[in-house]
C-alpha cells in the first residue's frame, strides 16, 4: 500500500455529485482522485490501488454501511472514512471504518485526514486497530454526552478493546507517526496527562 501522499489514490463515494466532484478537485492537488456516485460504482471501482476510500454513508440503494460490508467481505487493504450527514451512534463501534466526519467538512479537514490514512499503510494490523478504535471513542465522546457513554454497552466494549490493543502494543510506541500522536491525544485538554485507556 501507498504511503506517499503524494502516490496515493482516493475513492470519493457521495450521490451528491456535485460534493464528490468538489472533494475530488480538493484532493487532485495532492494526491489522485477518482469518484463514483453510488454504492454500486464505488464497488466496481475499488481495487487494489485505492488507498483511501471517503464513504457517503445515506446513499439510495447500496448504503455507505452496506459498501463497508462489502468491503470487509472482500478484504481490501483500504482505509475507510465515513464523511457524512449522519451523526455518529453506537453501531459505528463495529463497523469496519477508520474515521469519520460530519459534513460540512472543509479543504483542510479532509486531507489532513486522507494524509494520516496513507501513513498508517505503514503500520501493522495491530497499530492499524488501535487507530480505528480511538477514531471512534473520539467521535463517540464528541457526539454523546457522559451520562450516554457511561450507559452504552458498545462504548464499554470499545474501551475494552482499545485497552487490550493497547496492551499488545507497549513495545511498538516508537512506530506512532507524529500525526497519529495528535490524533490519539486530541481529547486531552492542554495535552494533558494520558488516561489509563489512552495508554
């Protein structure tokens, strides 16, 4: 897998086409873009060239959520970010995405993201997992309140993941790029002290 910005290749998925065609035009100044407009397409033209693949998720048809499935059926090596309208629930804990945003999402959000999905090509499957897993609990703490994360079976579950992934990797530390450090640590008020599941 690319871990260049600079060769990397981006599936845009949105029925929107004007949006598909805008975020394309963002990306083509740093990396490749292709775009597809509906659940269908984005699965005829996945291979394995794309490296990052920036999913719509309410889609008439084929759903962002069924592309997902499909994917994770046909085991891809491709980083999945959900940029939709939708707000985040609990389900997205098992889904097999790496982040996600809620639109509108401007230039700069969108490829600082692209970018920290091309470095974690460089990364094993087990790095791979914790970053999946604190993209969520960071979107799940910005989307619900204390009271609905403490109540939140899939949430405590997330934790639990996250603290067993963690464990297993104390001795890779020194593979975090600086990008993914901003990324695990950006709950922490003033770059504060780590909490036992930020490890």
């Amino acid at each position: 897998m690319t871990t260049e910005l600079s060769d990397a290749t981006v599936l845009i998925v949105d029925d929107e086409q004007s949006l598909a065609d805008l975020y394309a035009y963002w990306i083509d100044e740093f990396a490749e873009a292709r775009t597809a407009y509906d659940g269908n397409e984005a699965l005829e033209k996945l291979d394995d060239d794309i490296d990052v693949m920036l999913l719509d998720r309410r889609m008439p048809g084929l759903s962002g959520d069924a592309v997902v499935d499909a994917v994770a059926e046909e085991d891809f090596d491709v980083r999945i970010v959900m940029v939709t309208a939708v707000d985040p629930g609990f389900e997205i804990v098992d889904m097999e995405i790496d982040d996600y945003l809620v639109k509108p999402v401007d230039q700069p959000e969108l490829m600082d993201t692209v970018e920290r999905m091309v470095v974690r090509n460089s990364y094993d499957d087990q790095l791979q997992l914790k970053f999946q897993l604190v993209e969520k609990k960071v979107t799940l703490e910005e989307a619900k309140t204390p009271h609905e994360l403490d109540e939140s079976e899939e949430y405590q579950k997330l934790l639990r993941q996250l603290d067993a992934v963690e464990s297993e990797l104390d001795s890779t530390v020194e593979e975090f790029d600086d990008t993914d450090f901003t990324v695990a640590f950006r709950e922490l008020p003033n770059g504060g002290p780590v909490d036992s599941t930020e490890g």
